[in-house]
C-alpha cells in the first residue's frame, strides 16, 4: 500500500495503489523492464491495471501495439497469477493538429502568435491518432474478452475505456470529438485536472468489478492462496 507523492501533492489520492508508471513509456521497454525479474516486486494484488501504448502510435501498427500489451499482461500473469489484470484503453490525443497548428500560424519573421487564445478544445476528428486509438483499443478490448484456458485457472481479464471522459459532447447530439485543453493541455499529457477525471473513471470500473465479479468469485472459491489472505494489496 502507497501514495503516489506527486499526484498527493495536488490533492489527487492513490491510497491502498502502487504506481509503476513510467512517462513516455512503451510497450517495448515495459516488456523488457518486467522480464528483469528483480524489478518486480513481491506483490499479490488484486487487480492490477496495465496503461500503456500511446507512445507506440506514431511508429506501431494497432495490432502490433495490442499484441505488445498482450504480452506483457501474460509476463505480468506469470509473476502474479491470481492477479485479475483491467487493460486500459487508450486515451484520446491530438498533438499532432496542435503541432501544425502552431507551425501552420507562426510567421516567417517575428514572433509566433497563439492560435490557440481562444479555443477551449481541439478537434479529435482531424488528428491522425483518431483511427489508430480506436483501432488499438477495438484490438484491447478483443484480447481482454478471450477467457483463460480452464486448466492455467486464474481471473479472466477486463477491459476499460474511458475515452467519452476526455471528449466534449459533440452539436446537435453528434459523437463527442473535442479534447478539452484543461484536461490535455499539449494534447497529449494530461493535467492534474485529467489525471483526476481518469482516476475517476478508473475507479468506478474498478468499484464496479470489486463488487461484482471478485466477491462472488470470493464466494465461490477463495482467489488469494491462505498464506496472502489478509487484505492487504
């Protein structure tokens, strides 16, 4: 059990929570550092929540990105069996319109203007990583529905996405397309105020499978073996 002391800082809790996240990480170097044993903790979580794939988009193919995630959740899944592992989907991007934005409005000579002083979102539509999230996480969402085969017995997996939660509803009940600036303000990396809108959305989905899925399999049959039966994460 810790708190994240950066995101404590600002009032935004992780209580009973390990965070392992590195930024500008990829599902390469994530791999690599999970199959340095040593690098593993000794831990026997519940649900253990796998985030990454972002920084792979611009050079990955969706499927080759899934299968990446893939695979570390089954290098995860031989460390801690029991575990129940949550894939979380991407989240929207839009750094790319927000690059040629600035580009397109920054003159030969002088000083760039901001083409963004009165804009309070930027359009999800026009961004090349549109299809590909949506691409990567369909793929997400495939993997984490297959079940485990009978004789490995351990928790299936799950699938969250929490993609509406970044994106303004669209005019006239159109899909929402807008990426709000106080929620990513390059675009990309999230804010203080995102990082609290994600966690909330974490953590109803993950309310949400504690009171369904793991009780009643707690019920059925104990998931933790006796000697880590002890409610701690």
């Amino acid at each position: 059990e810790a708190q994240d002391p950066m995101l404590a800082a600002h009032g935004v809790s992780t209580n009973r929570k390990m965070v392992y996240g590195i930024k500008d990480d990829s599902v390469e170097t994530l791999l690599w550092r999970i199959l340095q044993t040593e690098a593993i903790p000794n831990l026997h979580p519940k649900i253990c929540v796998v985030h990454v794939g972002t920084h792979d988009l611009s050079e990955m193919k969706p499927s080759k990105i899934a299968a990446g995630i893939r695979s570390v959740v089954r290098e995860l899944q031989k460390l801690m069996p029991e575990t129940h592992f949550v894939i979380a989907g991407l989240l929207p991007r839009a750094d790319d319109v927000m690059k040629r934005m600035i580009k397109e409005n920054t003159p030969m000579i002088g000083k760039a203007i901001d083409p963004f002083k009165d804009m309070s979102a930027l359009s999800w539509t026009d961004s090349r990583f549109n299809r590909r999230v949506r691409e990567t996480n369909a793929w997400l969402a495939r993997i984490a529905a297959v079940p485990p085969a009978p004789d490995l017995k351990r928790p299936p997996m799950s699938y969250m996405d929490c993609t509406h939660d970044f994106l303004l509803p669209g005019e006239a009940g159109a899909d929402p397309s807008d990426i709000p600036f106080k929620l990513m303000p390059d675009m990309l990396n999230l804010s203080l105020e995102g990082h609290r809108r994600w966690r909330a959305c974490m953590r109803d989905g993950l309310q949400y499978l504690e009171e369904t899925w793991y009780k009643k399999q707690q019920k059925e049959e104990p998931l933790h073996h006796k000697k880590h039966h002890h409610g701690k994460k």
